[in-house]
C-alpha cells in the first residue's frame, strides 16, 4: 500500500508545529533514541524492550505499510512520537487492526497523540479496515481519555494481565471502535458520486 498525503503538518496546543510521515528505514537511529528516551515509567508497560537495538531491527523490517504501517512525528530534527497499526490480511481477524501511540514525555497533553490516532485510524479506514483495537494500562488515564475521544470504548478488562517492571499487576483494559459504518459511508459517498457506478 502506498500512503499518500505525507509528510502532514500538525500544529500542537500551544502552537508548536510537528511534521508526520512514514517511518523509514534511515529513520533507525532517531526512533532509537526517542524509545530509549522516554522515562521509565512510560516504557514499563510496552511489550517490548524498545531500548534493545535488535528489536528496532524486527521493528523496522516489519514496516510494509499493508500489514504493518508505522508513522512517526518529528519535531526539530528528533523523533517525539510514534504511532503504528498492525493487521493481518487472511483469517478471521482480517477487518481488524491494532493501534499503537507512543508519545515523548515534552510532547504530551499537547494533542499529539490524539493527532497521531487520528491519522492512523485514517488510514485503516481506507485499508478497509472495520474495527481498530487498542489497549491500554489502567492507570494510563491520558492514552484511555485519548481513545475516547476517538471513540473508542472499554470491551474488556483482563485483570492482573500485565506486570510493570517492578512487579506490580495492573489490569489490561482493551479498547475498540467499530469503524465499519464510516467505511461504508465512504463507499456510499463513492458509489454516489462516482460516474462508472449505477450507468
């Protein structure tokens, strides 16, 4: 899949201007250093040790933009968010795809990671997907409120299901939004306006 209409330009709470696009393979070293970055407590619940240079290795080879489509925010030169959605294209699970927002602590409250679901939320809705995940920490109150307003909602809560790097379990709270009838609305929008449609 080609993506189209990058690099985008958001403007922040505040003013600041943040440039989004694709993430590339030369884009390595930055997206490095932006996971290796971010505080302790803000790594603790990812489900990989995004600090571990083989692991940006499988991150970046993943990268096709069908199955897997990673975007990045850059601000000044630096990488200062990350958001990504994953999907497969056979099996029973194939309308559905996961999203990820991953945001620097300077840059947070700010809008960005808001700014970020949203375009990837785009993005599987013109992939043809019908129904976007998340999940989310319970005591993550930003990236849930986030969701939200995205709305998407609370379907289940796994208790305990996850264990911080000190130990402590806290309950998974897995996020969705149907985002089927958006899709069908677009391709009724199409159909309405589209010559080859209807004769």
């Amino acid at each position: 899949m080609t993506l189209e209409g990058f690099p985008r330009h958001v403007t922040l709470r505040g003013g600041e201007e943040v440039v989004v696009r694709p993430m590339a393979a030369a884009d390595a070293s930055t997206v490095l250093a932006f996971f290796r970055a971010l505080p302790e407590e803000d790594r603790q619940f990812l489900n990989d040790d995004v600090t571990d240079p083989e692991w940006l290795e499988r991150f970046v080879r993943r990268v096709d933009n069908e199955t897997f489509v990673s975007l990045v925010a850059v601000a000044n030169g630096a990488v200062v968010g990350n958001a990504t959605f994953a999907r497969t294209v056979h099996g029973w699970t194939r309308h559905v795809a996961e999203i990820r927002v991953v945001v620097a602590r300077e840059y947070q409250r700010k809008g960005l990671g808001t700014a970020l679901a949203k375009v990837v939320v785009r993005l599987a809705i013109a992939t043809g997907i019908e129904k976007m995940t998340a999940q989310v920490v319970d005591n993550q109150i930003g990236a849930k409120r986030a969701f939200e307003k995205l709305g998407f909602k609370p379907e289940a809560v796994l208790k305990d299901h996850v264990k911080d790097i000190r130990g402590h379990k806290r309950d998974l709270v897995v996020m969705s939004d149907d985002i089927s009838h958006l899709w069908e609305a677009m391709e009724a929008l199409v159909s309405d306006y589209s010559p080859t449609v209807g004769g």
